[in-house]
C-alpha cells in the first residue's frame, strides 16, 4: 500500500495520540503517505482529510485526547453513508484505514472491511470491555487516576469516620470498578457483572460498625447504580455520614501512563504493518504480554467473560473485620 488513514472514534482514550504518532511515523518510514481523518467517522463521511508528516505529530506522545478529534456519527449504519464513505477514501487514493476507537468504531470498520476497504482497529476505550485483547488502550491511565482519587478520599474519610462512595466509568463493564477497588483497598466494590443488593451492602457496613470500623470506600461501577442513589438511600436507612463522588470524564484525560503510551505506540506499528503487507480486516490487541493480531469479524463476535477470581481476591483482601 501507498496511501493509508488513520483516524480516531467514539469516546477519547489517553494514549490515541501515541497510536496516532506511531501510525504516522512508522507509516513513513514504510514509504507511505499518511492522511489524517478529523472527528472520526463523521469526519469521514464529511471528506475531513488532512496530510500527514513527520512534524505533525511532535510533542502530542504526552498528551491525552486526541489531536484528530472525535465525534460520534449514528448514521453510520446506514448503507448509504458507508458507501459514501468508501467513495471517500477511493477518490483521495487511499487503500488502507486504521480506527482507533471501541466496539462501536470497530463495527463500523467491519463494514467498511465488508466492503473492500482494508481496516485495522486499534482497541482505544478506558472501558476496557473489548472481549479479544486483555488490554485496552486508555484503561491504565483511567485506573491511576481513579486510584489518586481512592487515595485522596479516604485520607478525609478516615479523618471524619465517613463513607464515600466512588462512581465510575465503564458502560456496562465493572473493570475500572473492580481494578481500582482492589487496588485502591475499598471495602466494598459493586459491579454490574454481579448482583449486589442494597441490603448486602448495608449489612457490609453494619458488621464494619460493630467491629469498630466507621470509615470505607466503597467503588461502584456506572453500570451497576448512582453512586448519589445509593449515597441517599444509605443515608436513609443508616444515618451514617456518606459522602458521594462521580469522577466522570475526569477518568478520560490526562497525560497517559507509561503502559498507555508503550501499548499505543505499539499497536500502532503493527497495524501500519498489517496494512503496508497487505493484510486487511484484523484488529490488534495483547495477550500473555504478547501483541497479536485476530479477524475483525471474530474479534467483534467475542463476548466479554469477567474475572470472578479477581472479583474474590478484592473481596477477601478487602474484609477487614471477622
């Protein structure tokens, strides 16, 4: 191939300008030229193109967000508009497309891999609920900047026999809830891959206040209820002092981590690979350790399995009263 594209989709994860850096300057390095697509699939719809070089993608390893933006466009299940799209691409002469983004950008580069354009997907989504790839771009960084805020509230906690209940991202994946929890301490992690009740959790803190024990964190994933739900009805049933704190799009920016920034560049070398050796419709991720590229029908196809031994571990570390 001589002309391939990159651009990135969905919901900005740290770590997309490191893939984006590495897609361009490796794709140059191959002998490519590089087009940059802005606000990602509408952009393409939209005929938003902008030429690549080596300069153009200086100093942005350390920055989150993306430098191509990001913008959502429902429409692109239509037919219509994927073929618009296709004609897009055709009519500058590009012959390859990389999509940084989640599961709903890498179904979009399904079509489009369905219809004759060769499509590698880069697994960028601090949800980390991509069932192929251990890792997800943005999900490293996400988790630290969860852990700074576990590590801040507790201090204040402590200070004031308090409980706070942290609400984070993640769909309807409790990864960042579940990692965070057990690396942060809390005493009480509730995802939405596991039925926790209110009264499970009120008599979790009953058992904590007989033994002694005023303060605790509890971690609640997005998909699995309000952190400001739950903080009422404790409040209600209890009479404990409960604090509430949704971190939100907090969890999206920031500078990446080290682990972000080595996977993103990574990953963007190997699809540039895939492409410039002609081989299309695969996204690639990591396992073991290990970079590894999978078929993008069968990797969209794969369903998310949640770690219950992990979810254990954190249960059992985190009991401290018997």
């Amino acid at each position: 191939m001589n002309k391939i594209a990159v651009l990135t989709s969905g919901g900005d994860a740290p770590g997309m300008n490191a893939a984006i850096r590495a897609v361009v300057r490796y794709g140059i390095h191959a002998g490519m030229q590089v087009v940059g697509i802005e606000n990602g699939l509408k952009g393409l719809v939209e005929s938003k193109f902008i030429g690549m070089n080596l300069r153009s993608v200086s100093d942005i390893v350390q920055r989150g967000g993306t430098i191509l933006h990001s913008a959502r466009c429902a429409e692109f299940h239509n037919e219509e508009i994927q073929n618009l799209a296709v004609k897009n691409l055709d009519r500058i002469g590009v012959e390859g497309l990389i999509v940084i983004g989640g599961d709903g950008s890498f179904m979009a580069g399904r079509a489009l891999s369905l219809k004759g354009v060769p499509t590698v997907g880069i697994p960028g989504t601090i949800d980390n609920d991509l069932a192929y790839t251990e890792y997800t771009l943005g999900f490293d960084t996400a988790c630290n900047t969860v852990l700074d805020a576990i590590n801040k509230l507790r201090d204040t906690m402590s200070s004031h026999d308090r409980i706070c209940i942290i609400e984070v991202m993640g769909r309807n994946c409790g990864d960042i809830a579940l990692h965070t929890g057990l690396g942060g301490g809390a005493e009480i992690v509730i995802v939405p891959e596991i039925k926790m009740d209110i009264e499970d959790v009120e008599n979790k803190l009953r058992l904590y206040e007989a033994k002694g024990k005023l303060s605790s964190i509890i971690v609640v994933a997005e998909g699995a209820g309000s952190a400001i739900e739950l903080r009422d009805r404790l409040r209600k049933d209890l009479g404990y002092s409960v604090r509430a704190t949704v971190l939100g799009h907090l969890q999206r920016g920031g500078s990446p981590s080290m682990r972000d920034r080595y996977l993103g560049t990574n990953w963007g070398v190997e699809a540039v690979k895939l492409l410039k050796n002609g081989i299309g419709n695969r996204l690639v991720g990591i396992k073991n350790n290990k970079f590894f590229d999978i078929d993008i029908i069968e990797g969209c196809a794969m369903k998310k399995k949640f770690d219950y031994e992990l979810y254990e571990r954190a249960n059992v570390v985190s009991n401290s009263v018997k």
